[in-house]
C-alpha cells in the first residue's frame, strides 16, 4: 500500500467530514477536549487549526489517519516562540504514517516554531514518539460521571 499525507485545505474538509467525524468522535471522548463541533469550526470557519490526513493512494476512502494542529504563541519563560499544538491524532496502521511525523515538524519549522507539542496523545505511542525525539511531560486524567 502506498501512502499519501498532506494538509487539507479547508475549501475541502466539508465533502469528506461524515468520513473523518467518526475518527474524531474517538479522540474528543474527554470532556476536557475540544467538541468535535469547535473542531469543525476552527478548521472550515475560523481557519485557526489546520488537518492533515493519510489515505491510501489507490483509495482515497480509504482514510488512515487524521490529525488536527494549531499554531499558538509559545511561553516565554520557557524559551519559546511559537508552539505548534496537535490537538489530536486518530487513524489506523500506525506503522504506515508515523514516518510523515518529518512533515509536520517541517511544517513546524516553516512556521517558526521551536516546540511541538501533543494535546491528546495515547500511552500506546510512547515508543513510536520517543524514537521521534518526542517525551512525555505530563498526563492527564478522566472520570466520565
């Protein structure tokens, strides 16, 4: 299989949401999470975060992988610029679209962004992360009541 990843531009986000709103629906389970609804709006509306998506090439149904980002302005008392945000991540077949993880710290780079924090991550990818030079500062915790 091959694998395509890109940012999607908004003008593109609302033919293709009843496929990806099911990805999402299972990041934004905490309700310290952003709703899906503000999800959707800050990428089509307010264009203040931005999805990236991997698809299989000779099927674009075939989604593998969505993920949201934003830029933010980063805290200075810890020497930062400008901090890109991925808000979350969900997909399938981790192994065929972690290598794009390159891209989006490009994309990070481009944007004078000197920190690349992770919102939503899953324990699961401690391993994959870590071999990105990526560490785990700090967990979060749920009670659904």
């Amino acid at each position: 299989m091959q694998v395509e990843f890109s940012a999607i531009h908004p003008d593109y986000i609302l033919p293709i949401w009843k496929k990806i709103a099911p990805l999402f629906e299972t990041i934004w389970d905490n309700p310290n999470s952003n709703r899906l609804e503000e999800v959707f709006k800050e990428l089509v509306i307010d264009n203040t975060s931005l999805l990236w998506m991997a698809w299989d090439k000779e099927d674009v149904d075939n989604i593998l992988m969505v993920l949201v980002t934003r830029l933010i302005e980063g805290n200075p008392s810890k020497d930062e610029t400008t901090v890109l945000e991925i808000l979350g991540c969900a997909g399938i077949q981790r192994n065929l679209w972690m290598d794009y993880f390159e891209v989006i710290e490009n994309f990070a780079k481009d944007n004078n962004c000197n920190r690349i924090k992770i919102i939503n991550g899953r324990m699961g990818w401690q391993k994959d992360l870590a071999k990105k030079g990526m560490r785990v500062t700090g967990y979060s915790f749920a009670k659904k009541i």
